[in-house]
C-alpha cells in the first residue's frame, strides 16, 4: 500500500504559530471492509472511501482520495483548511 500526505498551510502558519501537521495513519490502522454489497477502505474505523461499481473509488469523508494501482492502492490525505467546516 502506497500512502502520500498532502497539507494544505493554515493561516496561523503565517502569523509565527505553531500549528500541528496532521498525522497520516499508519498502515496497519488502514482496513477493507466488505459488507455483502459495497467494499470501503476505513482509516481508524471510520469509513474514508467506497469502490464503486465501475471500479473507482468515491470519498467518504473531506480530504481523502484514493486510487487504484496495478498492484497497489494509493491513499492521499489533504487536510481540510479550517473554514471547510464554517457554517
């Protein structure tokens, strides 16, 4: 399993504070889950993707992509920038 993290710079980065990068999981906290119809790719136990049913994956959650590979599936993780969440 390949894995990227992507973070987009948070406003407070450019007034000197110290912001956390997020963490990527690692890829044992990464799991399959099949329940007899749709297959999703959980991070954490929370459902992060969905494999369609052309084969491609739809995002379940903010931030999250994946993709297939020849042998492998890449997961990218963007942060969502603060205001995402706003009213």
């Amino acid at each position: 399993m390949t894995r990227k993290a992507r973070s987009q710079p948070s406003a407070d980065r450019g007034r000197g504070k110290e912001v956390p990068r997020p963490k990527m999981p690692e890829p044992d906290n990464f799991t399959m889950i099949y329940d007899g119809k749709e297959m999703y790719l959980a991070a954490h136990g929370v459902k992060i993707a969905k494999r369609s049913k052309g084969s491609t994956w739809i995002s379940l959650e903010p931030g999250w992509r994946v993709f297939d590979g020849s042998d492998s599936i890449t997961i990218e993780y963007t942060a969502p920038e603060s205001n995402d969440y706003a009213n």
